[in-house]
C-alpha cells in the first residue's frame, strides 16, 4: 500500500495483523510504536480498522526518506505526516492456524477413511449420560492428535495450501519458446527467472525434494532432476552457469520447456528481450 498525507495526516494509533515495512519515500513521518494490542484491547468504535484508544509510546522516532522502519504482527504503531509525505507499507502475513486447521481436516477425511471413527473401548460405565467429562476430553484428544502424526497426510493437506498464489484471478503467461531455443537463450547469457506471483515450495524426503508444489499444484518431475528442483525452488533467478549440469539432458530441458509453456518460470535476456 502506498499512503500520502499532508503535514499532520495521520490514521491514529493501529495496529494490524501481519508483518509490515514501513518505506518513507518523499517527505518525512514521525513513527510511534507502543503496546503489543489483541481483540481485548480497547478499539474506537466505528471503524473497521483497528484503531486503539489508548497507547504506550515505546519507540519515537522521525523518519526520512530511504528509512526502512519494521512493525511487528499486533504492535501499536502510530504515523504523523510532517510535511506532504509518502509511505510504502509492505505487507507479509503469516497463514491463519484456523485455515491450516481447516485444511488438514479436509486431508484427513480425505485420508482416514475408516479409521476416522471415535473409539473408546476403556470407557467406564456412565453414572451421568449427559456429562461430558475430562475423561471423555483427553480421550478424543488423543485420538485427534493421532490424525496428526500422520506425515504423509500432513504433508498432502499442506504443501498446496502453503503455495496457493495470493492472487486468484492471477495467471502466469507461458512462454512460447521451444527447449531448442530455451538452450540458446541460456547459452547468450539469458536468466531463468520464476514468475514473481507464483509460490513455489517442495517436500523433503531423504535430503532432496520429492514432491514440488507451484501455486497450489503438484508438479511432477523425473526423480534425476531432484537437485535442479530446489534450486527453482530456492532461488528466484538461475544463470546458465547454474544450469550448466542439465544443459545436455533431452529430459530436463523438456520439463524445463514444460514450466516456462506454463509460466511458472520465463527466460530473460539481459537486455530483456524473450526468446
């Protein structure tokens, strides 16, 4: 988000929900940080936003442009405009636990099958039938936390939720460029560069990916190529020295052909011209 403001422009004492950088570009912003705030904490009516009542200063700063300040997710903070001024707020947040909840029972039902039914072969006789005891609690929470230890499930429910594009709407545009030319491009200096709006992550098995997810999509690829896999995974931007050890793999080069046709990665030439 970008914010401008004239001299004295100000939201009022805040706090959100995520990660935030706070980049000054023109002008200067006298920054405030407090308390670290929760749904107790006294808000303004009125408001969507989570404008607070009262705050603890805790950090007092003015900052110019070029200044990079970090807020963390709930900490008050509080922005005045000293002259005209403009904010970038670069925002990072962290997946809700209620939503990795949501989708590990999704893969769990998916998963159980049978073995999804509450057991309790050690329950005692019921003097009362309507209580629900502590008993009865431990019991289906052992038996909750068992679903749980189930890796492969976790991991099934999990990896495509983590790599979901943040943009539904958004779709990466393939490149029409054959593994031929893909070859040529790299061998004239050109980058293999990822989508900057795909997410990408893979899972572990024995050191080395096995499975590899690209905005919520299981990817396959030949089981050779497990090391090229992390790199695409682990970095952003590859060189032809980087992929040096594939460029004589017909294999590799098709796979490679296949992610840069789907636009999950495109090949760049440093004087950003395409194939």
């Amino acid at each position: 988000m970008v914010s401008f403001a004239t001299e004295g422009g100000s939201v009022g004492p805040h706090y959100d929900q995520y990660d935030v950088f706070l980049l000054q570009g023109i002008g200067q912003r006298r920054w405030q940080l407090g308390q670290f705030c929760d749904e107790n904490t006294p808000r303004v009516d009125g408001t969507r936003l989570r404008i607070i009542k009262d705050m603890d200063v805790t950090f007092d700063e003015i900052v110019n442009p070029g200044d990079l300040l970090y807020v963390p997710p709930g900490m008050a903070h509080n922005g005045v405009a000293q002259n005209e001024c403009m904010t970038y707020s670069i925002g990072f947040r962290a997946p809700a636990l209620a939503h990795l909840l949501d989708r590990v029972a999704d893969g769990v039902l998916e998963a159980c099958g049978s073995r999804g039914l509450v057991t309790d072969p050690q329950r005692e006789p019921a003097l009362h039938p309507g209580a629900l005891t502590d008993a009865d609690l431990d019991r289906l929470r052992t038996q909750l936390l068992g679903l749980l230890e189930d890796r492969d499930a976790l991991r099934a429910a999990l990896a495509p939720f983590l790599s979901e594009a943040k943009y539904d709407d958004y779709e990466p545009e393939g490149q029409e460029a054959t593994p031929e030319e893909i070859t040529a491009a790299l061998a004239a200096g050109a980058l293999l560069r990822r989508d900057p709006a795909s997410r990408c992550l893979y899972t572990v098995r024995d050191g080395l990916p096995d499975q590899l997810y690209v905005n919520g999509q299981l990817i396959g690829f030949p089981e050779h190529l497990a090391v090229l896999v992390q790199m695409l995974a682990d970095q952003r931007c590859l060189t032809a020295e980087d992929l040096a050890p594939w460029q004589e793999d017909a294999e590799a080069l098709h796979w490679l052909h296949e992610q840069v046709a789907e636009g999950h990665w495109f090949v760049e030439l440093m004087d950003d011209n395409t194939p």
